[in-house]
C-alpha cells in the first residue's frame, strides 16, 4: 500500500494520494496550479502505478451510438470518449453502431461517457452485458423512422422538383405555369416547401452538422447541411432581396436544397435495410434459444417457465421435437440431439444419462430430464453470440488507413467546395455566380464520407457472421487480417490431424522371466497407465478392461513429463514411456530394432516396457487419422500454403503419417514445452505461422502462433489462448477459415477501392472540370443521388460474402 501511495505522489501534479486496502481504490489530490488536464493526470497515475508493480484494474463498456452515418462521425465520437478521463482505449463501429470503451475502474463513470457522447451530437446508451439487443427490432424501428422522413419529404420535393424541373424538360409547361401564376408566387411556394423539408425529415443534417461544424470536427451531415443551406440561402436572396444579386444570376434552387436531402434520405433508408442484413448471424443465433422450458418442481409437478428465470439446479424435461432450453446433464432418458447449429454437423449425436446437452439443440426422438448447469451469459450460446459480436466490432489494422484519410476528409472537401466557388467567381462568365454555387454545393453532396466509414466494418460483420454459420469462429477479430497472411499451417497430430482416440494394435514380447504372456505385460502396464491422462495411456487401459485382465497393485508411482511413468510393481522396478526415457534409463533396446521399424512405417506410436533385467515389451498403439485430414492438406497446399505437422511422436512415426497426408514438414520428438520453440522455427523458415490444436495441452503454441486456431469440441468454444475456434472436428473448416478471411479481405479492398476512387473521381467533375471543354456540369441533385449510390454499393457488395461456401 505504501509503494503505491509512494508511486502516486511522485507523478508531477499530484498534491498527495491515500490508498484505501478494503476496496483497493486510490484518492489522489491535484495541485490546483498542474499545468495538465484531469484525464492526462489519471493516465500518469496509472502509469505509475504499473511501474511499480499495482496495475491499475479495468473496466470495458459496450454503448450503443445513434446518429451515425460516416467515417468522420466515428472519429468524433471516437475522439469524445477517448478525452473522457480514465479512458484508455475506445472503438467505435459504423456498421454495428457500437462503442467498445475501456478504462480504469472508479474513475470512468458510464454517465461521463454516455455525457462525452451526447456533446459530439449523438445519443449512447449502455449496452447490458447479459442480454443481447434485438438486431431484427432495432433495424426495423429504424427503417420505419427513416422511410417515414423519406416519404415525407418526398412529397414536399416532388411539387418543387416538378415546378422547377418539369419546366425545364417540358418548355409548355413552363410557359404555362408563369402565365397563370406569378413568378414571386411560384418561387414562395417553392420556398415554403422546401424550408419544410430541411426543418422537419431534414433537421438531423443539421441539428448534427452545425454543431460539428462549430467545434472544428465537421462531418457528413455538415457536408450536407452547407450544401443545402447555400442552394437555399442563394435562393432566398434572389426571392427577397433580388436587387442584391446580378441580373443574369437570378435563378432559384430550391429544388437543389430538397432534392439533396430528400435523396439522401432514400439513400440512408435503403442503406439501414441493407445493413439490417448484416447482422442476420446474430439474429440468427438469437433465434436458437427456447423461449420457455417446462421446470419439474419438488413435488414433481411441470411448469412452463421463461428461460430467463431458470436458474442452475433446476430440472427441466425435454420432450420430443423440442428445443432444449439450457445447457445441462442428462438425468434421465435416451434420445438423439441435432447438434448442427454447435458443430454443423448433419448426423444426430446419441445422448443418456451423464450426457452433456446444450441449450439451442434439438431433441430428435425420445424424452429427457436435464438438470440445469449453465444459464444465461454462461451458456454456450451466449458465448457463441458474444465471440461473434465481438469478432464483428474487431477494428482491423487496414482501418487505421481510413481513420487518418477520414480525419482530415471533411475539412478538406469544405475548402475544395469553397475553392471551387472562388475560382468559378473568379474565372468565370455572365453566370459565374451561378455556376459557382452549383459546383460548390456539388463537390460538398458527393463527397460525403459515408462509403469510407463502412467498407470495412460492414464487411467484417458479413464475414464473421457468415464464419460462424460455417461453425468457426474468430475470437479475435484481427485474425480475419492476419490469416491470410500466414505462409505455413502448422499441425498438432494427436488428437487434431488424428482422431485422438488411440487403440492398443499389437504387443510385442522380449525374452525376460518376469513376464511370460502379453496379458502379463497388459495387466501391468495398464496399471501403471490408469494414473495418467495421456490418450496413449487411455488406450492401453481400455484393452485391459475390454480382455477383463486384472490389475496388480502398484507402488511409488512417478509421472515423468514427456517420457513415461515409472512404479513399483510386485516388487520390482518398471519403466513404461518413450524410447527417450528407456535410453535414459541406459535400457537396451537392439532387441527391439525389428519389431520397431515395422510398428513406425505403419504410423503406429511405440510404448516401451523394461524393467531392471531389461527390455521386457514394445506396445503399438495407433491413432486413426480424421476422414478429412488429407483433403484439408491437399486444399491448404492449392492455396500455396506450406503444411507441417509437429509431434511428440519418435521421427519415424511421424513420417510415416506425414507421407500418408503429403506434409512438407515434420517436427517430430517434441516435448509440450518444445511446440513454441517448433513455431518460431517454422516462422523463421516460412513466415507467419498458424497452428492449428486441440486447444486443450496446446495452449501455449496457440498463443505463441500468429494465429492460433482450436478444434473445439461444439460444447467448448471458449478456448482462450485461440484466435480462431472451429465448433467441429472437421479439418477442411481450417481450409474454409483461410477462404473466408481471404473473401474479406478482398471484399473490403473492393469496398475501399469503390469509396476512395469513387471521391477522388468525382469531385473534379463536381467542381466542373469537365465544362471548358463539353459543357458538362453535375447537378446537385444527381450529386446526391451518386453519393448515396455509393454507400449502397459498398453494402450490397459485402454482402456477396453470405454467399461463402454454398
């Protein structure tokens, strides 16, 4: 307590720190002349405090973000939360509408942030952790806010647009219209309607812009908001103060100003139901979980209860066709469960008594009582959802590109615009004021940013989500990134490129009194191995049971890590393990040379018995490997990847499999501890690595790799030292894991490719670049509807990433 206090106070600015032990917090006064702000204080302090050995404890918040529609409203609420003190990290997602903040426990406040964020101009609210948001009633609600500011607005343009444009196509209609009516009249109404339009569906442009505008950060709907206001602004001087203006410059454009909102206003309607798609692989998943379950109470009698109210211990019974509502143990009865949505895996997978089950099956024919384990965000489900959710707000390191463009975009395009108008002005003829206004408030509609924001995003969740419908999931979201960048695929073989369910094939024996039959060596063997966890051992321990020998009394059992066991037995001392741990114990063994060659060429794996008169036995135990072992090689090695496998296995073992897969490399006689050192090797060779284990004794050459990726089991997904988890036993899904990364990435370069030169095209265009020579300019009005063409695309063309696979 006092080295923290110490570390406290020596931070410059910090007048004096009391730590309180009971609930390890920290009070710290600040010397009111410290010439910093609170939140570079809080970030010294802690710093200090890591230093000396008290790391400070963190919290993370989820916020949901309203009112986003750019890359440059990213930034701003961004910026907002990151100034918020305590704040250490925050990243906020386009595409989900989601802020993930971290920070330091007791000095964030969630007001402070949901506060940070409602000054930049939009509204947050806490997301709860143990529940998950509707995705398909937000999207909805959203949708219907939106095609009702369209439609709205949409009526009052079009008597604008038709007045005005209609005019223009149709000369007689024109001529008409100012016969009848006179032109001041035509113009107010023209004002009216369009001044309704930007206060009433077009007011967010600028209740959100201005704002921005005015603290230096504008974004898109300052873009927006200028571009409309000067269209709108020209035109009321024109219709109030006519004397103001030129002559050969007075022109309205009102339908300029209402077209511009009102087609972008289609377009962000067209955009949320477009991105309502994206977030279909929650939506999905949520979709899995029972709505209700029937609970037995102590008298034995049924209820239907709300899923939200089980509680663990609880029993529930299971009928017929019926989802089952929990994760939990099979208390009673027999039955076949659909575990595709885990494993997606086709065959029912038969369960009874002391079975696992996991709520979101499907319980195929008989009835079960289960007992209640996991509920809530501790069931599987829950985890699946939030490795996705988490996976789709993944900010990927080709965003950092975006954030510097973005950051300084807006702020560009504003001087460009008001270039562009100076040098119409300037250079211009009779009608350079009029052509300045149009090109400038051009330039200002179609660059808005609103494509940047969500190319990557919006892939990313269309990519993940459509991953973990292929039961893979990306615990880190980054590795979508970086697994395509891997040169070698690295393998376990036990229990990953292997079944992991070895059976005892052959017993050899050797000339020694001690042991006169292989039920002899079995017997005691299987003794010594009922004390490991070793597959191998396991093996061993179930031929023993299945030929029903018994098991002689074992003393002085020691485990010997990566070698074998020894133990007393009869009185006598034995070694059983690897051929390592026999020449440690200088045992002979040119006894064995035959009988060796003969058991590795087949890819058996070896266990050698000795005891002190010498080598008494070989065992071979093999593994079968997975049905889908060779395709997966054969299709990593179509996409140029290199294929290694590492193994504990002697070399000749090793081989033998590796030829049978056509692997290009072989680790083999690795201790656990050597598989990272195997890694950095391969990453030295080969470049980055991935490794694919069984996440159980791999985890630390999982966390070592580039990009760990974990076969899990279907009911454990939550493998924390993997990156990448495949929910079946299926290797090809490695295979489809590096195709749907490598899909992503190159739909996300398609997505930044469109948005960047999209602008960059454009906007010359825009300021009229191409009038000296063929007389062409872009109206606003078709500046809108291209800059709304825009975001649509990039979503439409992320979604061409649900179609993975099929």
């Amino acid at each position: 307590m006092r080295r923290a206090e110490q570390a406290l106070a020596s931070v410059d600015g910090i007048h004096s720190a009391q730590v309180n032990l009971a609930n390890a917090s920290a009070d710290i006064q600040i010397e009111q002349s410290a010439a910093t702000t609170i939140a570079e204080l809080v970030q010294r302090a802690t710093q200090a405090l890591a230093q000396a050995g008290y790391p400070a404890q963190q919290q993370h918040w989820s916020l949901d973000i309203e009112g986003m529609h750019c890359a440059s409203c990213v930034g701003q609420v961004e910026r907002a939360l990151k100034q918020v003190a305590g704040v250490t990290d925050a990243q906020v997602n386009l595409a989900s509408e989601r802020a993930e903040v971290t920070g330091y426990q007791q000095v964030v406040a969630t007001a402070d942030l949901l506060s940070a964020v409602k000054q930049v101009g939009y509204q947050a609210r806490q997301r709860d952790a143990n529940q998950h948001n509707d995705p398909q009633q937000q999207q909805a609600q959203q949708q219907r806010r939106l095609k009702r500011q369209f439609l709205i607005a949409l009526l009052l343009t079009l008597p604008v647009f038709t007045v005005e444009m209609g005019g223009h196509l149709i000369p007689a209609l024109h001529h008409w219209l100012y016969s009848v009516f006179d032109k001041t009249v035509i113009w107010t109404a023209q004002a009216l309607l369009t001044t309704l339009v930007m206060v009433w569906p077009g007011r967010q442009f600028f209740s959100l812009g201005l704002p921005g505008l005015l603290r230096g950060h504008p974004d898109m709907n300052a873009l927006v908001a200028l571009g409309a206001s000067a269209a709108w602004l020209f035109s009321m001087a024109v219709l109030v103060v006519p004397s103001a203006i030129p002559a050969q410059a007075q022109h309205v454009y009102f339908e300029a100003a209402a077209a511009i909102i009102t087609l972008i206003l289609l377009g962000r309607y067209l955009e949320a139901r477009a991105k309502g798609r994206t977030g279909e692989a929650i939506e999905n998943l949520l979709n899995l979980q029972a709505k209700q379950a029937r609970v037995e109470d102590a008298q034995g009698q049924l209820k239907e209860v709300a899923i939200e109210q089980l509680q663990a211990g609880d029993i529930v019974l299971v009928k017929p066709g019926e989802r089952i509502a929990c994760d939990g143990e099979v208390l009673s009865g027999e039955s076949y469960i659909d575990q595709a949505m885990l494993t997606g895996e086709p065959e029912p997978v038969k369960v009874g008594e002391g079975d696992k089950v996991v709520g979101g099956t499907i319980n195929k024919q008989g009835s079960l009582r289960v007992r209640v384990t996991d509920v809530g965000e501790h069931s599987q489900l829950a985890q699946i959802i939030r490795l996705v959710e988490q996976a789709q707000g993944t900010r990927l390191p080709v965003q950092s590109l975006v954030n510097r463009v973005t950051a300084v975009f807006v702020p560009v395009v504003i001087g460009l615009a008001t270039l562009t108008a100076v040098l119409w002005f300037w250079l211009g003829q009779d009608d350079s004021v009029t052509l300045g206004l149009i090109n400038a408030v051009a330039v200002l509609v179609i660059a808005c940013p609103c494509a940047m924001g969500l190319a990557t995003p919006v892939s990313i969740m269309v990519g993940s989500g459509r991953a973990a419908q292929l039961s893979i999931l990306f615990r880190q979201g980054d590795a979508l990134q970086s697994l395509k960048d891997c040169q070698v695929v690295a393998f376990d073989k036990t229990g990953t490129l292997t079944e992991g369910k070895p059976t005892l094939q052959h017993i050899s024996l050797f000339d020694n009194a001690s042991f006169s039959s292989e039920e002899t060596v079995l017997a005691t063997v299987a003794a010594l191995e009922t004390q490991s966890e070793h597959p191998l051992a396991q093996a061993i321990v179930q031929a023993a049971q299945q030929r029903s020998v018994e098991l002689p009394a074992v003393e002085q059992f020691q485990a010997h890590a990566g070698l074998g066991v020894s133990a007393t037995v009869a009185g006598q001392p034995l070694w059983v393990g690897a051929k390592r741990f026999m020449q440690q114990q200088q045992i002979n063994l040119d006894a064995a040379d035959k009988a060796l060659q003969r058991y590795t060429e087949a890819a058996a794996s070896v266990i050698f018995v000795a005891n002190q008169q010498g080598l008494v036995a070989l065992l071979a135990v093999a593994d079968q490997l997975r049905d889908s072992a060779k395709v997966a090689v054969d299709e990593l090695h179509q996409q140029g990847k290199k294929v290694a496998m590492i193994s504990g296995d002697n070399q000749a073992t090793a081989e033998a499999i590796a030829r049978q897969l056509h692997i290009d490399q072989v680790i083999a006689d690795v201790m656990p501890d050597g598989k990272v050192e195997a890694i950095k090797q391969l990453r030295q060779q080969y470049g980055q690595v991935a490794f694919v284990g069984d996440g159980i004794n791999d985890a630390p050459a999982l966390a070592a790799a580039d990009v760990g990726v974990a076969i899990g089991s279907g009911t454990d997904v939550a493998i924390e030292s993997a990156d990448v988890v495949l929910m079946n036993a299926q290797l090809t899904s490695v295979v489809k894991a590096f195709g749907i990364s490598r899909a992503t990435l190159r739909n996300i370069q398609q997505n930044l490719f469109w948005a960047f030169a999209y602008n960059a095209s454009l906007m010359p265009i825009a300021a009229g670049v191409l009038y000296p020579w063929w007389g062409i300019l872009l109206s606003p009005i078709f500046a809108a509807g291209a800059m709304a063409f825009s975001s649509i695309f990039v979503l439409l063309n992320a979604l061409r990433l649900k179609r993975y696979g099929r």
